[in-house]
C-alpha cells in the first residue's frame, strides 16, 4: 500500500493493511480501508527531469481529481497527491514525493484541479544511478474522516490510488566543457579543441565522465549568432574529447551533446579563437 511518506502517522498505520478493498467488502473495525470513491486524470508534468549531484529539484504537476459527493476534499485531513515511481508499480518499486501534500481547487462539485510539486534531493540518497530515465506518475487520495492520525480505525479510512497517469525522464545532469587552442593563431594553422563531458553520479554526488558518447564539434563565425557542425567526435572512456580543425576564420568552437534517455543535452561555452 502507499501513503505519503511525509505523512508518517497515518503511513505507519495504513502501512500495516493490506490494499484498499471495495467499501462493501470493508467491514468497520476491519483493519482495512475501504476504497474511496476517486479517480485522477488528465495529469502534467515535464518531460524531464534534470538532477544533478547534491542540489534539490522540484518538479510541478497538475491533475482532475473525480470523487464521489460523500467525499470532502475540503477536509482538513483529506490528502492527495502525485508521486514518481520506478518500474512496475509495486511496493518494493522506488518512489519519489513532494515535501507538501496537493492543494485542490474545486471545480464542481465532483471535480477539482490539483496542483503540487515532487521534490528530489539527490544528497540524501533519494536516487540511484541505475534508475536514470523513465518514471511513471501516480496519484493517490487519503479520507482520514476524523479518525486519529496516530491511532485511526482503518476500516473508516478511505484510499485510492492510480498508477500509470504519466511518464517522465529522471535524468543524471550533464555538463560539457571545450577549449580550442592556440590563441591568437595563424589562418591555414592547426587548432586544437579539448573538452570533457561528465554527469551527475546520485550515489557519490559528483561528476563523473561520459565516456563511449557522439559528441559534435560546432563553430560560430565571428559576427555571427548560429552554429554549425564540424565534425562528430565520441568521447574516451575517460569522457575527454580531443580533434583538429583548420583555422579559417575568427570565432568561437565549442562541443554539443545531444542526449540520451538517462542525461539530457548539453552544449559548452563557445571559445573564441583569434585567427590572423
């Protein structure tokens, strides 16, 4: 069964039954919630999800949360929620919440439109390298109906919950580097251009290299304001990229990684090289 985390009297609670059955079926006193009369649809949430290292990300989402007219969501302890999960949906997959509970709107008096944020903290562990990519999204509802958060009579809880609302990309941030040299240098010369290309690592909350990745090389003439591709060049195991290109013209080289399901795009700093 899942329950906010940050909710924690009723988690430990209703952490101890078994899955929502129908309310018919759910006795009083049973020890088990009854299924509450809501649904969600018509979840958002980005695309992607850049996280780096150590810093917090918070990503928002909105959904229509449908319910019954015996169910109050104006409820002091009435919660909803939406939350990212990884894999099959089950209670062992790894799950992602947000630090605050829903706040609904109502639209009628059936429907309203939920609005919250998933919050993610890569230095206290919350993520691990392996489930870089796709999430799915999830929303759940919580009908306390007055009972003790500590102590509730489970059977005169209500809960729902739906998976499959919507996927995401959690992606390990990415960041690019490119130095082209020598500077000033002659036209018909020789220039150089390094750089490296690294992510996120969630579990050592670093960066660390690339490697085995197809990485172009990009110029901007002077006076100019678009880049064109030189060449594609794939980065070492070490992450660093190295080529030559002929000095023509004045301006600016730099690297461009497209992405990968696991770590978004990048581009470096453009670096300006002097040819005379």
């Amino acid at each position: 069964m899942r329950i906010r985390a940050t909710v924690a009297a009723v988690s430990g609670a209703l952490a101890l039954s078994a899955l929502a059955v129908p309310a018919a079926q759910a006795a009083a006193d049973s020890g088990t919630p009854y299924t509450l009369n809501a649904s969600f649809s018509h979840l958002s949430i980005a695309k992607a999800v850049k996280v780096g290292s150590t810093n917090e990300v918070s990503v928002s989402y909105s959904y229509t949360l449908t319910h019954g007219t015996n169910v109050n969501i104006a409820a002091k302890d009435f919660i909803t929620d939406a939350f990212l999960y990884h894999g099959s949906y089950t209670d062992s997959a790894p799950e992602l919440y947000g630090d605050n509970p829903a706040t609904c709107k109502a639209v009628t008096s059936t429907t309203a439109t939920c609005t919250g944020s998933i919050n993610i903290y890569p230095s206290d562990g919350d993520l691990k390298n392996t489930w870089a990519g796709g999430w799915s999204v999830a929303a759940e509802a919580v009908a306390l109906n007055g009972q003790n958060e500590s102590n509730p009579d489970l059977g005169k809880v209500g809960y729902k919950d739906q998976s499959g609302l919507a996927t995401t990309l959690v992606q390990r941030n990415s960041a690019l580097t490119a130095d082209a040299t020598p500077e000033p240098v002659k036209k018909g010369r020789t220039i150089t251009v390094t750089g490296k290309l690294t992510r996120a690592d969630w579990e050592r909350h670093t960066y660390n290299t690339f490697g085995g990745q197809s990485v172009q090389l990009q110029f901007r003439k002077a006076g100019t304001s678009t880049y064109t591709t030189v060449k594609t060049v794939t980065s070492a195991s070490t992450g660093v990229l190295k080529t030559t290109v002929t000095a023509g013209s004045d301006g600016y080289y730099r690297y461009s990684f497209g992405g990968v399901s696991t770590t978004p795009a990048v581009s470096s700093a453009g670096d300006y090289v002097d040819v005379q």
